[in-house]
C-alpha cells in the first residue's frame, strides 16, 4: 500500500540516487593514482527528476506496464567538468571527493528523514502510533 504513495517512491528514488553516488565517488577515490583517470560523476537528482516530469510522459510501474521502463533504474555517469588534471593525466583530488562524499552523506538522510517523517503521517492517520 505505502509504495504507491509518491513521497515514498521520492524517497526511495533520492535514496537510491546517493547511493549510486556513493559508489562513483568511492570508484573515483580508488582510481586517484591511476594514471589518466578522469574523475566522475552523476546527474544530480534534481535533473532526474525533472526529466521524469517534464511533458507529463507516462510512467511505467514495472517493465511491462505501458510497453516503458520503470524511472530512475539508470543512473548516468559522466566525467566531471572542471577539474585539474595532474601531470599523469589523473583528474581526482581526494580532498573533493571528500567533500562531495559528504554531500551524498546528507542527500541519504535526508531520503531518509523524508520516509520516516511520511511514515509517521501514515502512521497517525491510520491511527496506530
């Protein structure tokens, strides 16, 4: 019943979202001596979700439902723009990566809050508290 509201699907979208993050920045920490490694990124999630709004297209609820696919499975990685390249051709810095580490950190709980705070309107309203 509860994954059909929209605030959940949000959350659980946002969650997934840093987590697929999470995993680029740790690729990208992993890779900051590698010779010609260029940092990465993803969409932010802002523009996934306008992308999932945008011309009210139809919305799949599973892969065979409206001949679609289901919004957010694909998490889109590209090189992240700006960034200095060492003499190597690396273009990590840790001391970023850190930085946006935290940034997901926070984007995680904050789906997290979102659900628990929905799941306790559902709660109440149902009348179990």
């Amino acid at each position: 019943m509860y994954k059909n509201l929209e605030v959940f699907r949000m959350a659980h979208a946002m969650a997934t979202h840093a987590g697929s993050r999470q995993a680029v920045i740790a690729r990208n920490m992993a890779n900051a001596d590698t010779p010609g490694y260029t940092a990465q990124d993803v969409t932010p999630f802002q523009a996934i979700l306008d992308s999932e709004t945008a011309g009210y297209a139809q919305r799949a609820t599973r892969v065979t439902h409206l001949n679609g696919t289901v919004p957010g499975g694909d998490i889109q990685t590209f090189d992240r723009p700006g960034t200095q390249a060492d003499p190597n051709g690396n273009t990590v810095s840790v001391e970023s990566e850190m930085l946006h580490a935290v940034d997901v950190k926070r984007q995680h709980d904050r789906a997290i809050t979102i659900y628990k705070s929905a799941l306790g309107v559902l709660r109440s309203a149902v009348g179990r508290q």
